[in-house]
C-alpha cells in the first residue's frame, strides 16, 4: 500500500513542477516584452536628444557657413568656440544594443547630420511615430528609424 502512495505523491509534484514552469515562462515573456518597450521609448528619446544636439551645433556655426559635426564626440566638446560647449552631456549608448556604436547618417559635407540604430530587430511599434521635431516612417527594424536633424529652409525674401 506504501507504494501506491509513493507513485502518487510523485505523479502530483510533476504535476505541480509542470504548472509553476508554465506560470514561470508566461511571467517571463510579459517581463522580456515589458524591457523591450522600455529599451523602445529609451531609443526615440536618445535619439530625439542626438538630432536635437546636431541641429544645436549646426544652428550655432560661427560666421555664415553652416557645418555639421565630424564626429559625435563634437556633440559633447565643441571647440569651434573660446570656451567649450557641450550640446549633449555624453556619447550615450544605444539603448537596442546596449554599445555606444550608432549607425551615422551623412550630411552632403560629409559630417553627421543624424543618427540610427545599428539594431535588426524588429519593433514593437511598426506604425509611423511623430515625436517633437522628427517624423520616423512605419519601420521593420529598429535600423529603419533614423534621427536626422532638417534645417529649417533658408529665406528666399529678397532684403532691403
């Protein structure tokens, strides 16, 4: 009799070991998808920052001519001027990657006249986003969405 009830007992742990695993890897799923969003939200604001800082130092060109960064550490330490200015506090990393490589998108001149993701996954929102400044078309990975700062278009009044 002792044996059946063993045989039971372990038929009903399994049982119970089955249910917490399945509970465990639902729980996990909504946790991973809920970092995704976070990591997605932490891209268009670090994104929106980068063509924010690019369109500060272009806008702040010294004399007529306007020039875009070289690199991204012009961002955080413009010596165009006396003293430094800082149009972004630090090279902040991508938040899809987790690295501080970004995808640079090229101004004619050649400088950095935006920034993109270098990540091909897949977004959670795939429809157009519009942010303050930016427009980012429908995309099929996070590569897709690039912060690029537009100058304003230049008068074409005629002075007097």
């Amino acid at each position: 009799m002792a044996q059946r009830q063993q045989g039971f007992t372990m038929a009903a742990v399994l049982a119970a070991m089955l249910i917490l695993a399945l509970a465990t890897q639902s729980v996990m799923t909504y946790v991973s998808q809920q970092d995704l969003r976070e990591r997605e939200a932490d891209l268009l604001r670090t994104g929106q920052a980068y063509a924010q800082a690019i369109g500060a130092y272009y806008e702040s060109s010294p004399g007529n001519l306007k020039r875009w960064p070289q690199t991204l550490e012009d961002l955080t330490e413009d010596k165009r001027f006396v003293g430094t200015r800082r149009h972004i506090r630090e090279i902040y990393p991508d938040p899809m990657t987790r690295s501080a490589n970004w995808g640079i998108v090229r101004a004619a001149d050649g400088g950095i006249a935006g920034v993109h993701s270098v990540s091909t996954a897949q977004p959670i929102r795939s429809a157009p986003i519009e942010l303050d400044n930016l427009a980012l078309p429908a995309a099929s990975r996070y590569a897709d969405w690039q912060f690029v700062y537009s100058p304003p278009p230049a008068s074409t009044a005629p002075r007097r």
